[in-house]
C-alpha cells in the first residue's frame, strides 16, 4: 500500500494533465457544436470500425463449425445419390419393380451411412501409413468399416477404441480396393504403388475393357466395405502386364492425403450377414 501512494503522489503530475485534459474535452464537447459533431462522428468512425473487426474475428471463428455442417451435407447428398444409384440399377435389373411401385425401402436397397469424423494423426511419408480419426467404438465404429472423404476414397478401419480409429488408407500397401472403369462392369484390384502419394496401381483390368487415359475410377461395390461408385482417381497411364490379358494402370488418386481433415465413416448394416453368408459357402467349398 505505501509503494502504490508513493507510486501515486511521484506521478501526481500526470494525474493532474490527464484529468485537466478530461475536463477541457468535456467544456469543447458541450459548449461547442462544431467540435461536438467532429467528435461524434470520429467515434462512430472508430466504432464502425471495431464492430467490423469484431464481426471478421467471429465470423473466421465460426468458419470451422460453418465447413463442417457443408461437409455434412454434401456427405448426405453423396449419400442419396449413391442409394438412388443403386436404386435404378435394381430396377432396371427387375422389370417387374420398374413397372410397379418398388416393395423394399431406400434403407433395405442401400443400407449404408455415414458417421463425420475429424483426422487427428496422418503420415504420407512412410511404406506403411496410418490415420487416426476422433470417432471410435461409442460413436458406433467397427473394424472393416470404409472411410471416405469430400474428394474420394480415403481407407478402411483397422482398429478402433472407445473414443479413437486406426485407419489403413490407401498410401499403404496393406490396403487393396476393388476398383472398376466408371460406367464398366469389368474390375480390378487396386494398391498403391509405395512411390507417390498421388498415385495408385490397379491390376488385373481385363483386356477387352473399353477405356481411355483421363477415364474415372471407382468402387466395383463388390465387398461389404464400399458401395459402387465412390470416386477413386483418374487415368494417368496404362499399360499390358505380362499375361496379355490384362492391363495394369496407374491411377491418379483424387483424395489429397497430405491435407486430409474431415472424413466419413461408412457403415454397412448387411456387412455381417454378407460375411458370413461368403464363410459358409468357403468352408464348404
């Protein structure tokens, strides 16, 4: 206390402008209406001006929470546009269905969603990488469950916790997708080649497909992990593999996985009926 008055009574001075200063402001202000509006209109200047950096400050904050709900929604209309997809392939596949009104429901066609998820660990740089996302067991998170971002295939689920999931993403050679020629029945097995995170090599693309260099790729759909047609990359090259029959093609991811954030869970509800339909017919083979 004795060093604040001694603080005080050595900067008496200061004080004693300021204050003097505060009172000759208000005699300008209230006796003189010139001043009066130059001041009024200086302080809504600065007001303005505060108010509007204020408002960029929020608005940049609530950018994150603004992305994540378009995420969420560009997800569900990818969503309702593979379950139409696949919709109009059941129905052209059954005339019956086409002429009448469909008995099953969109959910019993096309039984996936999806579940958001933030990455929170991701390596590209080395042979085997791994992603770590937030979501995990509580949030409804399996094994085998397919992820996928805003620009295409991203990985499978290869463990998970209560709360976290490892990922095997395409960058690792663990990881093998059945990938098809969009608008082509014909598919093949695609890896990833270890050398550029840009670029992936499917394998096994029978000879007699039809297809040119710029072409898409996507999902064949036949595992219980993907459903068809989620994009996977472009064309860049091809090539015949040794057996004549087949065509081996590098193809240009279009997931950049060097600034992955967001991405989506898939969940298949007739995965585990679909597995173990395939494990009895193995075992009795």
């Amino acid at each position: 206390m004795r060093k604040l008055l001694e603080f005080l009574v050595s900067k008496r001075h200061w004080f004693l402008f300021i204050l003097l200063e505060v009172i000759s402001f208000v005699f300008v202000y209230r006796n003189n209406a010139y001043q009066r509006n130059i001041i009024f209109s200086s302080a809504n200047v600065v007001t303005g001006h505060i108010a509007s950096i204020s408002g960029s400050v929020i608005s940049y904050m609530n950018l994150r929470e603004i992305n994540r709900d378009l995420s969420e929604k560009n997800s569900q209309m990818e969503m309702d546009l593979l379950r139409l997809q696949e919709e109009l392939e059941d129905l052209k596949a059954d005339t019956v269905s086409f002429k009448g009104a469909v008995s099953d429901s969109t959910e019993q066609l096309f039984p996936f969603d999806f579940v958001m998820a933030r990455v929170i660990y991701n390596s590209i740089s080395y042979v085997s990488n791994y992603i770590t996302i937030n979501k995990g067991k509580n949030d409804g998170i399996a094994p085998d469950m397919g992820v996928i971002s805003d620009r295409g295939v991203v990985g499978v689920v290869s463990k998970v916790s209560d709360n976290m999931a490892l990922v095997i993403p395409v960058l690792n050679p663990k990881f093998n997708l059945s990938c098809k020629v969009k608008g082509s029945n014909y598919f093949g097995s695609m890896t990833w080649n270890g050398r550029s995170i840009q670029y992936a090599n499917l394998e096994q693309l029978p000879r007699h497909v039809e297809f040119v260099q710029g072409d898409t790729i996507v999902t064949s759909g036949f595992s219980t992990i993907f459903p068809s047609g989620i994009i996977v990359g472009t064309i860049a090259s091809f090539e015949k593999e040794k057996d004549d029959n087949y065509f081996s093609l590098e193809v240009k991811l279009f997931t950049d996985f060097s600034s992955l954030s967001n991405v989506r869970v898939l969940r298949n509800y007739r995965q585990k009926e679909q597995k173990t339909l395939q494990e009895e017919v193995r075992r009795n083979d």
